[in-house]
C-alpha cells in the first residue's frame, strides 16, 4: 500500500491503476480508524479492484467550538490497519492540499432539504463543509465506487442528494454500522467518553432497538414511547439533541402511509456528542 499526500500523485495513482482496467473504490474517512472504518475498505474490496481510502479531517465540516484541534489523530495505526485490510492507496492530504486558496474563497456545495434539520439544525455549515470536502475527493479520485457507513444516516443521504443533483458518476454505497457487543455504534469520538460515560452510551442503541420494535408491532410510531425514550436518555445524563423518526428515504416526517422509518439520535454526554440510527422497513418485516 502505497501512501500519497499531494493531489498530483493520487491521480497519477490511480491514472495507473485505470489503465491497468482496474474498477476504483473510495473510502474516505476522518482517520483514527476503526472496525467500522475497516468494514468499508472491505466492502470496497469486494466491488472494486483497487481502492483509495483518504485520511482527511475537513476543517470546513468543523463549527468554532467544535473539536477540531483536538479530534484524535493516529496516522501510524491507521496505516497499519488499512495495510492489513488490504487497501491499495491511502492518500492523506494537508489542508493546503484541499484548500490552496483558503477556505475563504472555497466554491461551496450546498444541499437542500436532507441538509436541514437534525444534525444540520445543531451543526450549522456542518453539511455544507461536508458535501464540499466529499465532492472534491470524488472529482480528485473520481471512483467508480464510494462506500459510506448508515452510522452517519443523514451525511449518506446528502451525499447521495448531491451525486444525483450534480449528475456524478460515482455509485454510492451503503455499509451498515458496526457496533461494539453492547450496542454502543463504534465511532471516533468514543475515545473522549469517560468510563461512566461509556457505560450508559448503550442506552442510545437500547432506544433505537425499542422504537424500532414498537413501530413493527403497531405499525405506527407510538409519540408516547418516544417520549418516554427521550425522557429516560435525558435521566441517564444525556443532553438530548434529538430523537426522531423519520421516512428513512427522504428524512421527511412521517406520514400514515409510510413504510420505511428511521429512527435518529443525537445527545451529548460530557464534551462529547454521539449520533445513531436504526431503520425499520415495513415492506420485509410485516
Ligand atoms: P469518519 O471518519 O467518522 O468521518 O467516518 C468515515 C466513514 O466511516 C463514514 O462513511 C462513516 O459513516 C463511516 N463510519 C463511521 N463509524 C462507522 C461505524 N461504526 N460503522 C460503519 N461505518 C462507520
């Protein structure tokens, strides 16, 4: 596995790997990678024939009291691990790289609708920053393939706003989210959790699963339940930021007819903030 910071050495790279008739994947991450990370490269692995994951932590995705400066950083493990899960190319960029000119004067891409509300309302420029930085990977690597994990619902369905928007060429796919054995959806900023912390993390998951139940049995989203779940997150020590279902195509509320869910979370516990979701499809489970 070969490592590239530069733009002009990734397109050389993969100009090679083309010519050679080989399908590319794309895989791009935050870095301090994971087993949820790994899944991606893996599935990947079995669309593609050579695949790319990028190691970038978009400063642009980033809001001023965020955690930017201090989001973990373990570049010698991250390659170590894709080296293992057989990674072709890792291409990890400085800032410069992706914004030569500044952020400032940075074109913006903007997606409406699936961008707005949940973690777009809490995170203002969040998904603007985010379609920006994913699509200049896509036009940099121009994959026939990207691999997305659901952990992040409402980024995957930006992401594939903006590719059928914008006409790109890339399939987009969807890999499903990979959780420790207590449910906890393993992420990046679990690192910042304290050891109480972690151990009421899983009622996020605990959640999910019990409105998820609900809403099979009674065909319905029950408000009352939800309520209740809400309530017992806040008890636990959470501040809650949101517990919704939505129709999980196009995040929009549900209505009577609706027969695929997503249930979301977003809370904060101590400094570190944690998203889940769980989708319930009423075509194959009734
Ligand atoms: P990040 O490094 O957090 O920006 O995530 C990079 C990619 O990994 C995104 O497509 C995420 O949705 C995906 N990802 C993060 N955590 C998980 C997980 N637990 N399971 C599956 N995919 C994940």
């Amino acid at each position: 596995m070969l490592t590239v910071d530069t733009v002009r050495a990734l397109r050389t790279m993969v100009e090679r790997a083309r010519t050679e008739n080989k399908k590319i994947g794309l895989v791009a991450t935050m870095g301090n990678l994971h087993e949820g990370h790994i899944a991606l490269v893996h599935v990947a692995s079995q669309r593609v024939d050579f695949v790319v994951a990028s190691i970038f932590v978009n400063p642009l995705q980033f809001g001023p009291s965020e955690d930017l400066a201090s989001y973990p950083r373990t570049p010698e493990a991250d390659r170590e691990k894709l080296l293992n899960a057989g990674c072709d190319l890792l291409f990890t960029p400085a800032v410069e790289q992706i914004y030569p000119d500044g952020m400032l004067s940075q074109s913006i891409v903007s997606v409406p609708k699936v961008s707005e509300g949940l973690c777009g309302a809490a995170r203002p420029g969040h998904f603007d920053g985010m379609a920006t930085v994913v699509n200049k990977l896509l036009n940099i690597v121009q994959p026939d393939v990207a691999v997305f994990g659901e952990k992040d619902y409402q980024q995957l369905a930006v992401i594939r706003s903006m590719v059928r928007d914008l006409n790109m060429a890339t399939n987009i796919v969807a890999a499903p989210t990979i959780r420790a054995t207590d449910g906890l959806a393993l992420s990046s900023r679990n690192g910042y959790l304290s050891k109480r912390e972690r151990s009421v993390a899983p009622i996020l998951y605990a959640c999910l699963r019990e409105m998820a139940a609900s809403i099979q049995d009674e065909q319905r989203v029950d408000e009352r339940q939800l309520n209740e779940c809400r309530q017992r997150i806040i008890t636990a020590g959470f501040q809650l930021e949101y517990l919704e279902v939505r129709n999980a195509q196009d995040l929009s509320p549900v209505t009577n007819n609706n027969a695929q869910f997503v249930i979301l979370v977003a809370a904060r516990i101590g400094k570190t903030r944690l998203i889940d979701n769980l989708t319930v499809d009423l075509r194959l489970e009734g």
